[in-house]
C-alpha cells in the first residue's frame, strides 16, 4: 500500500515540483513571464510520463505482468474509444463550466496572452504530449493504481482516492492563480469520477487511452499548434 500510494499521488508531487521550478525561474527572470512557463512545463511532463511509465512498468514486473497485457485491444475498442471520447468531451466541457461556476461564479478571466509560441512548440502539444500523456495516466490510475486500491479498499474509496489523484496531478498546470488551481482541480476531479467509471464499465484500457489521446488532440494539441 505504501507503494501505490507513493506512485499514485508521486506523479503529483513531481509535476508540481517541475512547475514550482519553472515559475520560480520565471520570477527570478530567466524564464519570460507567461506564457514561458507553461510552455516548458508542457515540454516537461512529458520526462514525467515517461518516468510515470517506467515506474508502473517495474511495479508490473515484480507482479509478473506487463504493460502490454493492460493495453491488450481489438477492433471493436476503436469504435468504443469514439464513444468514450464524446462522454469525456461532454464530461469536459460540464465539469469546467461548474467548476469555473463553483471558483468564479462565471467565466474565468482570460490571461495575458505573452509572447508567440514557436511552431515547434505546437507540433510538440499535436503530435508527442497526447500519446505520452494517454498512456501515463491511464496505465497508472485506471490500468494500475484503481485495481489495486480496489483490492484494498474497496470499489467506491479507490474510485474516489485515484480521482482526488488525477486532479491533484492538474494543480500543476494552473498555478497562475489559487483560483485557477482550484478550479482545474475541480474539473478534473470530476473528470476523474467519469474515467474511473469507464474503466468499471469496460474492464479495457485501449478504449480510454484512444480517447484521452484523442481529446488532448484536439483541445490542447490542435488549439496550441493554430
């Protein structure tokens, strides 16, 4: 137990600690103000994934398992992975729109826009965050870390524990402000509820690593590179 939860909850602790770094620096004037911060940090979760899939992979090893027998798939999970993504695109757009209801009591303010980001920058959010960012978080909270727990605690509390995880982990990637913190929590939290039921309904990993692949696609990837 000591273990999962190290690694559930250490993923976030690693990303706020590169975020922390990264706006620290910025502060000290390094780094440009925003959005030279998030630009790196963009850049940098994906040593973190990489880093998330190497942990689960050795914790899998020592189980005798393999990540190839969580993402074990068949044609019918590309037409399920399409439902799954309207779900998560409907679950997206209502749990921002109530957590930003919750924190703000309407719509966020908007940031300053700063500097242009370069082309490179965009490809990088289209064509390397998503597939890391898909198979990182579902191999450790639903593939791994909701199993798990579930053994131990129970369906409903690991439910619960890896959702509070997967929005702790999206702290990081708000820290312009409290409020934006909260309310990034917020949705995703809510998020979290809705993956953790798919994972129940479907007992599959490929359905929901497509789908998150293709929701980073196409409201972070292709936003970044237009």
């Amino acid at each position: 137990m000591p273990l999962t939860l190290t690694l559930l909850f250490g993923r976030t602790a690693l990303l706020l600690l590169t975020a922390g770094v990264l706006y620290a620096l910025a502060a000290a004037g390094v780094l440009d103000p925003w959005p030279r911060p998030m630009i790196w940090l963009n850049i940098a979760i994906v040593a973190v994934d990489l880093i998330t899939l190497a942990a689960v992979t050795r914790v899998l090893h020592r189980e005798g398992r393999t990540l190839r027998e969580l993402f074990a798939w068949g044609i019918s999970d590309l037409g399920w992975s399409l439902l799954v993504l309207v779900i998560l695109t409907v679950t997206l757009f209502a749990t921002s729109y109530l957590a930003n209801l919750i924190v703000y009591g309407g719509a966020p303010p908007i940031p300053p826009a700063g500097a242009q980001p370069p082309l490179w920058y965009g490809l990088w959010t289209l064509l390397i965050m998503p597939v890391t960012i898909a198979l990182a978080e579902e191999y450790l909270y639903r593939g791994w870390a909701q199993p798990a727990l579930t053994e131990r605690w129970g369906r409903w509390i690991a439910w619960i524990v890896v959702a509070l995880a997967f929005g702790a982990q999206h702290i990081a990637l708000s820290l312009t402000s409290p409020e934006a913190a909260v309310a990034r929590f917020l949705a995703m939290f809510l998020c979290g509820l809705v993956f953790g039921a798919l994972y129940w309904r479907f007992r599959r990993l490929a359905p929901l690593i497509i789908a998150h692949w293709l929701l980073d696609v196409l409201f972070l990837g292709l936003p970044n590179l237009l």
